[in-house]
C-alpha cells in the first residue's frame, strides 16, 4: 500500500472541514482510497492526513494537480502544505 502524508494549516477549521468533505470526490478521481484525519491538539487549524492511495504516481499526479491549488485558495489554506510519499515497510505491534 502507498500512503500520501500532508501535513499543513489552515485559518479557521470549522469553515474547512466542510470544503474538505465536498473535495473527497476529486480526491477518489485522483486514486485515494480514503485515510485518517489529525489535528494537532493544542494548534487545532495545524493538520496531518494520511491517505492512502492506489500509487505514488497518482498521488503525486493529485498534490501537483490544478485542482488540489484551487481548492487550497477556496478552503483557507496557509501556505503550500507539504507532501510525504510513504510506502508501508511493516506493522508493528504495541
């Protein structure tokens, strides 16, 4: 399995989640297969999601893409948020 990591912030979480979920189609389009949401828990507009994805080069196609820049501008984005591409090496137990 193939994992894309952002992590970034945004101004005001409570006017993004909304923006987030109303993208998840385009994400789909791209080739996630869903993932895990975190925040940061004493700087909660400082985000992590870990998705995973069909390949690295559809999730690189995806964190290029015009539409992923767009959607930053509408959602309030800061910044560029920055991009991990990770391949899973092993589970490991607690």
């Amino acid at each position: 399995m193939v994992y894309l990591l952002a992590i970034g912030k945004v101004k005001d979480y409570s006017k993004w989640k909304p923006m987030f979920d109303e993208f998840a189609n385009s994400r789909k389009e791209y080739g996630s297969k869903g993932g895990r949401l975190f925040r940061i828990a004493d700087k909660p507009n400082e985000l992590a999601i870990l998705y995973e994805w069909e390949s690295i080069e559809k999730a690189r196609k995806f964190a290029q893409s015009e539409d992923l820049k767009k959607y930053f501008e509408r959602a309030g984005v800061i910044g560029k948020p920055e991009f991990y591409y990770l391949e899973e090496v092993e589970q490991l137990s607690a």
